[in-house]
C-alpha cells in the first residue's frame, strides 16, 4: 500500500510501521529521536531509510504492549494461548502463527493481568467519563508540512478517533483525543510529568495535534494522556500539557521537521559532530565532591 494523499487511514501495525507514504515520512518517535539524539540515529532506525533496516520481536512478555491492545480493540488482536511459556515447538509455531497474522500473542496467565487492568481503567471512570468510547480506535492521520526546503510526509497514529459531528456549531464540546499510556512507576500527574518530558509525551502531543489540524481542521483539540499503573491496585490519571508546554513542545517539532526535511533533501544524516565540545561538570558532581573535600578539611 502507497499512501499518496492526507487523510485519514486504517492501517494495521505492521503497514503503519513501514512507512506507506509514497516518500520517507515523519512520525513522531522519528521526531523524538532527531531531537534527543540525531539525525543519524533517525535514520538508522527508519524503514525507509535503512536497508538492513530489520523489526525484531522481542520475547519478553510486555504488559503495556497487550494491554494497550486490549483497551482500545479487546480481543480482536489479541490470541491467548494455553502455554506455560514459549519454550516448546508448539507453543513457537503458534505464537508465529499469531504474529504473521497481525495479532499479538500471549499466554493465558499473563492475559488475566491484563484483564485485570482493564477492569481497573474501566472502574475509574464513570460510564459516561469511560475515554475510549464513541469513536475508532487506531486510526492513522497523514499529512504534508512544508519546510524550508519543500513539504515533507508526516503520518500519526492515534490510539483513540473520536465521534466528531459533521458540523460543529458554537458550543459544541472541544474534541478530546485520549491516548493511552501505562507505567510501571507511579501515574500520580506530579510523578509522571517527569516521565511524560524524559520519553517526549510533549513531542508526540504537539506533534499528534498538528496532524489533528492538518487532516480534520480542528484548531482546538485537547490531546489528553490516559495513564495507568500496570500493578495492582491499577489506579489510573487524566493528564493535558498546559498551553506553555505545548507551545515549548511545537518549537521542538519545528526544528525536527526543519532537519528531517533538509536531512531528507541532501540525503546527509549527522550524527553528533566532530567538534570539540567542552563540558561543565554537572551539578549533582560537582556537589559530590565539593562535600567530600569540606569532610576532609574537617577531619
């Protein structure tokens, strides 16, 4: 499948992954690694762009993964099979078997942790508040952002669509567009804004919000992080990024789609450079030892 408009598109896992657009596009996570690491490492992670580029399957059970999975589709992707583990042929042939077939493989003792989350996400909410309902989940927005040296692709894929009206009157409810995030530390807001800037949940939202504009001309969408705990008692949070922070966090997709575009252009992907970079020490290290030498001259 070549994708050669915008639009909205339901496309599974795997086409989403590869990249459909008819030339090397920019998601979010690509932006999130252009500017937390560099261009090379962008490239060396896209389909597109890499010709060894390989998706390897890890084995290790990822409880976000299915449950994600699991919360916004049930079981139309998932396959639960009667395995202590994956060790025997049969257990092997059958989770490949899953896999080929676009559906994410997991064994039966796991999957009751994962319905046990979804309980939990389900009984925080009223049935009214529930924020994936009335709408699609998975669905992919691409568009073109023009750059300084010419449009480039850009695809999204949104955990949650929801029901929009085919015209929307003065006051009318702003569109939310949930996305669902689980956690093994704490989803307590405070406690997870850290978590949220370390693995550029501000990026991916300013990012996911562009695309909102560009394919459904919504100007004012609420991109809300549904974040749950993936232990008991599985307590979740609703979480938006104040006006400020989106604003910080567009700045940051300006500059990666600028370099993706202009990297895209000369087909140039730097890494960290060459030149000498002279370096402070941090704070936390430079306390460390001005302590360790006030300890010495008291003793």
């Amino acid at each position: 499948m070549i994708i050669e408009k915008p639009g909205v598109y339901n496309l599974s896992d795997a086409d989403y992954h590869s990249d459909p657009c008819v030339t090397p596009s920019l998601n979010s996570s690509t932006a999130k690694i252009i500017i937390s690491q560099s261009p090379k490492h962008a490239w060396h992670q896209h389909p597109k762009l890499n010709p060894v580029h390989t998706v390897v399957h890890s084995d290790v059970f990822d409880l976000g993964s299915v449950a994600h999975e699991h919360v916004l589709r049930g079981a139309d992707k998932i396959v639960v099979l009667p395995f202590k583990d994956w060790r025997s042929d049969e257990a092997k042939s059958m989770r490949n078997m899953a896999r080929n077939a676009g559906k994410n493989p997991v064994l039966s003792h796991k999957f009751d942790e994962v319905r046990t989350m979804g309980l939990g996400l389900a009984e925080a909410f009223k049935a009214s508040e529930y924020p994936f309902q009335n709408g699609t989940p998975e669905q992919t927005l691409v568009w073109q952002e023009e750059s300084s040296v010419g449009p480039i692709w850009c695809r999204a894929k949104l955990d949650w669509l929801p029901r929009l009206p085919h015209h929307r009157q003065p006051g009318d409810p702003i569109p939310v567009f949930p996305d669902y995030k689980t956690t093994g530390a704490s989803a307590d807001p405070i406690d997870w804004s850290r978590t949220a800037y370390q693995t550029g949940c501000d990026l991916q939202a300013a990012f996911y919000l562009r695309g909102i504009k560009a394919v459904l001309g919504i100007e004012d969408a609420i991109f809300r992080f549904v974040v749950q705990e993936n232990y008991a008692p599985y307590c979740a949070s609703l979480i938006e990024l104040s006006n400020a922070a989106i604003d910080m966090a567009q700045r940051k997709v300006s500059e990666a789609v600028e370099t993706w575009a202009r990297c895209l252009s000369t087909d140039d992907w730097p890494s960290y450079g060459t030149n000498v970079a002279v370096i402070d020490p941090p704070g936390w290290a430079e306390k460390k030892w001005i302590d360790h030498e006030d300890a010495i001259s008291l003793a």
